[in-house]
C-alpha cells in the first residue's frame, strides 16, 4: 500500500481526533480550527481547548504513537505552540513523508 503523503488539513484532522481522545473536549471538529488555542487565556470570551502542560505532552505522544510521527523533545516548545495549526505545521515540519 502506497503511503499517502501529508497535507496539512490530514494533520488538523488528526489532531482533532486525538484531541477528543485525549481530552474529552466539547468542541465540535467544525469548533477545532488552525486558530483554536490549546492553552487557557484570561478572556472567558475566548475558546479554548484548555489544555495544560500535561496534556499537550499527553496529546503528542499519543499522535506520535497511532501515526509514527515523529517530534523531537527540543522542537516542542509550548511557548511557540499555540494552536491546532502550530502543531499541525510542527508535525509536516517533521514528518519527512510519513504517514
């Protein structure tokens, strides 16, 4: 079976799925955007996946697992990573034509 090469709205819908997963969130996959945030903001206003620490690391190994990506330790940076499309891009990054 040939691989079918990434694109970054596969990689977004596989966050997706492993969010809802991970987390449990009550945000629907049409709510889980490039934009939504993982980490808590002090605007109650604002969406947001609530994520800490933990889970985000939770949510990348348990990618890394199902898919065989793979993201260095050095890459994850959760300063940098803000969102569902940070990651998505953080993974094509690294990716190197696996799917």
């Amino acid at each position: 079976m040939e691989a079918v090469p990434l694109t970054h709205e596969s990689v977004v819908d596989r966050i997706r799925a492993g969010i809802h997963k991970a987390k449990g969130v009550s945000l629907t996959d049409q709510e889980i955007t490039d934009a939504t945030l993982f980490w808590p903001t002090g605007n109650p206003d604002q969406q947001t996946l609530a994520f800490d620490s933990l889970d985000f690391l939770e949510l990348v190994v348990s990618l890394e697992e199902k898919h065989g990506w793979s993201i260095p330790e050095t890459e994850i940076d959760v300063n940098d990573c803000q969102t569902v499309g940070d990651l998505a891009l953080l993974v094509l990054k690294n990716a190197n034509g696996k799917s």
